[in-house]
C-alpha cells in the first residue's frame, strides 16, 4: 500500500510519466489521472502514443514523479504498468471525461 502523505501529493498534482524503450526515454505531463483505493496508479490514455509503445517494448516498466511546488514535497514511483482498455477504472474515466 502506498503511504498517505504519497498518496494526497499523487491526487492533488500533476504527474510526470516517464518510459523508455531502445535506450530512447520519454517523459509526459499527465492531468487524467487518480490513486485508486488500493494504491494503483491510473492514468488516461490522452495522446500517450509514444508512451504505450515504450510500455509494449519494455515489459511496462514506468516511473511517476509528482510533487507540491509549495512544499517542495515530491516523490517517485516506479512500478509496471498494464494497458486496459475496459471494465471499472475506464467507465469512470469516460463518465467524468
């Protein structure tokens, strides 16, 4: 489980996704994006090309930094990511699209 302090700094900021793929890295702003209750980070796919196909080629190996400006408190996540393309997490992005 992600701590909370994690956690509130993930949901109130924006985030930084960073892949890579043939030595190539690539790192996007994301704003679609939640903390579900069990600690998985959700992100929508909004022009997130590159991004998916880094994800393709290297297993889903991701990495997400956020951070407050006004605390200066920011952190890292690395984990894997999965592609998905129906079921719960996409319902709620469509409906609040």
């Amino acid at each position: 489980m992600i701590n909370e302090n994690v956690v509130k700094v993930l949901k109130t900021n924006m985030w930084d996704l960073a892949t890579c793929a043939n030595g190539e890295p690539n790192v996007v702003p994301v704003g679609f994006k939640d903390v579900t209750d069990d600690g998985k980070l959700i992100v929508g796919d909004v022009f997130l090309e590159t991004t998916l196909n880094n994800i393709k080629a290297n297993n889903g190996k991701v990495a997400v930094s956020a951070y407050d400006m006004k605390t200066s408190e920011g952190y890292q996540v690395k984990g894997t990511a999965e592609y998905v393309t129906e079921g719960p997490v996409v319902d709620i992005f469509k409906k609040n699209g």
